[in-house]
C-alpha cells in the first residue's frame, strides 16, 4: 500500500566538473528538481526530476515541472492509498497531456517507496514487474556496464584527447555529441586516436533535417566510420523520415526523444525508424512505461540502453536499478559521480571499476544509496511542502 503524506519538492544547483555541451544547449550547472516522498508511517525515499532548464531536449523544463508536479500531480497522490506504483502511474496519466518528466519523478519515487516497504532492492521490483524478465527467470544484474558520453569541445584534437582519457579510465564505449559542421572531423578524430574497438555513438538530438543537402551529405560520410549507433539524427516527432533514413544507412539509427511512450515505440518498430532505443525512464513519464517499452523492444529484436540527463546520484540510482532489466544489452550512460561532479549528493557517491562496471546495490531496498542532506541543504535554492492536509 502507498499513501503519500507530503512530497517536499525543491530545486539545487549542482555545478558540473566541465561544461557539457550538445546540439541543443551547454550546462555549466544543473539545475535540478529533488522530491522527498513521505508516505503515512514516516517511510521516505528521494526521487528526481530530469527535465533541463531549457525546453532544448523536451518541451519539459524545471519551471514546467515545478508548476505541474505542485499544481496537478501531487494532488492527485497525495492522501490516496495505492495497491502499487503502478496504480500510481494510472492516477499520473489520466487526462494529463504531457508532463512527463514531471510524472515520472513522482511515479518512480513510489516505486522506490514499494520496494522500501516490500523489503525487496528496487532492481528486484523492477524485475519482477518485466514480463520478459519474469518468462526469462532473469535475476537483476549485479553490475550493469557504463559507457561515457563526451560533449562538443573545440577542436577534433581537443575531443580525441579526451576520447583517449577515457579509454585509459577503462570505458569500452563512448558517446560523441555532435551536430551539423561539428561531426565528421570531430568522429575521424576520435576514431583514429581510439581504435577499432572502441564502440562510438554519435548523438545528434535531433539537429539534421533530410531537406538539408549537407547535412544528408554529413549523415553519409558518418555511415562510413562503423559507428555503434546513430542516435537520434532528426526532429523528435519524425518517425517518417528516419524510416526513410535508416533504409539508406547500414548504421543502426537508435531514437532518444522519438521514444516518449510504448505507443510510440510501436510506431518505430511498424515503420522501421531504427534499430535501437535509449531508453530513459525519466523521458517517458517512469518505471511503467520504460517496464513496457523494454518488454516491447525485447520481443521486437531491438536492444535497448539507459541513457543519462546529468542526473545527480538520486536519478543516477534509478537508471541503474532500470539498466538490470534482461533487454538492457548495451552500455548505458551511467557515468560514475566523478565524471560529472566534483561532490555528488549521495553517499556513497557512485563508482565504476576497471572495466567500466558500476555495482548495484543488491543488498538494500530503496534507492541503494543515502542522500547527503546538509549538503543537498546548501545546494537548495527554493523549496515547498505539498501536503494532503
Ligand atoms: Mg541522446
């Protein structure tokens, strides 16, 4: 049973180690939105909210969630018993257009909430929630592989240097953010100082268009370079025109925004937009629809990757504990605390080892990990009390 007593929502600003640029927007600091679910017998668990400052990657942004998680969301929940999280999700949905960043950070923190009650590692939850898992008899991964993903920096030379850093750190595969007149130098670059095999991915968020000679052009020449993956060359809402793409490329296309439900990834799968998806729970409103997305993607052939939002070790935990699910076949970008902060908010702060492997926190229920309160404190630059009463 859930019954949520208050959220206590608020927004830090975590600075990052190195400005991270894509396509669409350069963050130097984060601005996040951190939830406190506390249900009727005191439980409480973290959750965060991955929308960005700006509405680059998705209509969805800190401003937007704030007003919708405490205008039309918490009431929803708050003060209303659940069977499960998943009832949660029901309640998030109906007649809600959109906000699913919002949602999500509400319907995930009861999930975590489920698995503190039930005594069970939120991995395992999320298990047993997975009808593939469960046909499998898939136990959750004990380490779930990472890969890192690099923004634009100036020059190919600057960006192959730290290509090189990051295979000496032990990363098998790494992701290269990249955009019209920043791609084919910048990848030949890469590609040459690391080797063949290392897996590149190169993530355009959406910035090429078919109408466009040269980007066409571009697109081509990238297909040369035995890329792992294309990831989400053009608009978000294009689904027509990457089928058209993808039959030209020997490249598997993988979608990132495209992918916001289980309808929409039946769409890609009917028309043939791509070959792959990066599946992150916080884009697709949570666990229940990114359970359902990873089920449908399992019996449809299409791996599927957990894909990063600059979260803090909150959001962090949540990816990995999705990222055990069976269909999970690739390396995510799951970077450790260190890639990203100079001091994370939970402790212990994340880490991978030798081979790019991050431990999951099998042995706790929860999110795994505890918040590091006073410091969340001094990075909170606003915050409310939702309650029921
Ligand atoms: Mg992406």
């Amino acid at each position: 049973m859930i019954q949520l007593e208050r959220i206590t929502l608020r927004e830090i600003r975590l600075p990052l180690v190195e400005p991270f640029q894509s396509a669409g927007s350069i963050v130097a600091a984060r601005r996040i939105l951190l939830l406190e679910l506390t249900d009727r017998d005191g439980v409480s668990v973290w959750s965060e909210c991955v929308a960005e400052a700006t509405p680059s990657y998705s209509p969805d942004t800190v401003d937007t969630c704030w007003l919708a998680i405490s205008e039309w969301l918490a009431p929803r929940v708050l003060g209303v018993s659940f069977a499960t999280a998943r009832d949660v999700d029901v309640a998030l949905q109906r007649g809600i257009r959109g906000h699913r960043m919002a949602r999500a950070a509400i319907e995930m923190g009861c999930w975590a909430l489920e698995s503190m009650r039930e005594s069970v590692p939120l991995a395992v939850l999320l298990g047993r929630a997975s009808a593939v898992a469960r046909e499998q008899g898939a136990e959750p991964r004990a380490h779930v592989e990472t890969g890192i993903a690099l923004g634009m920096l100036d020059t190919p030379q600057d960006l192959a240097r730290r290509a090189k850093t990051a295979v000496a750190e032990g990363y098998r595969r790494i992701k290269v953010k990249v955009g019209p007149g920043r791609d084919v130098a910048f990848l030949h670059s890469v590609r040459s100082a690391v080797g063949d095999t290392v897996a590149l991915i190169a993530d355009a968020n959406s910035s090429y268009s078919l109408d466009d000679a040269e980007h066409v052009r571009a697109l081509e020449v990238m297909d040369v370079f035995e890329l792992a993956m294309i990831e989400q060359p053009l608009a978000s809402d294009d689904l027509v025109r990457h089928a058209a793409l993808q039959k030209k490329l020997r490249t598997p296309i993988c979608l990132d925004e495209s992918i916001v439900s289980a309808a929409s990834t039946e769409d890609m799968i009917a028309f043939g937009s791509g070959r792959i998806v990066n599946l992150k729970p916080g884009r697709v409103a949570g666990f229940s629809e990114a359970i359902a997305i990873h089920d449908l993607c399992a019996r449809a052939g299409i791996p599927v990757w957990c894909g990063g939002m600059l979260e803090s070790g909150i959001g962090r935990a949540y990816n990995v504990a999705l990222a055990t699910l069976p269909n999970f076949t690739l390396p995510g970008d799951l970077s450790p605390s260190a890639r990203y902060w100079e001091r994370d908010v939970v402790t212990p702060a994340w880490t991978m080892d030798s081979v790019a492997q991050i431990k999951i926190p099998l042995d706790r229920p929860g999110i795994g990990v505890d918040v590091d309160v006073d410091f969340v404190d001094k990075l909170t630059v606003r915050s409310t009390v939702l309650s029921s009463s």
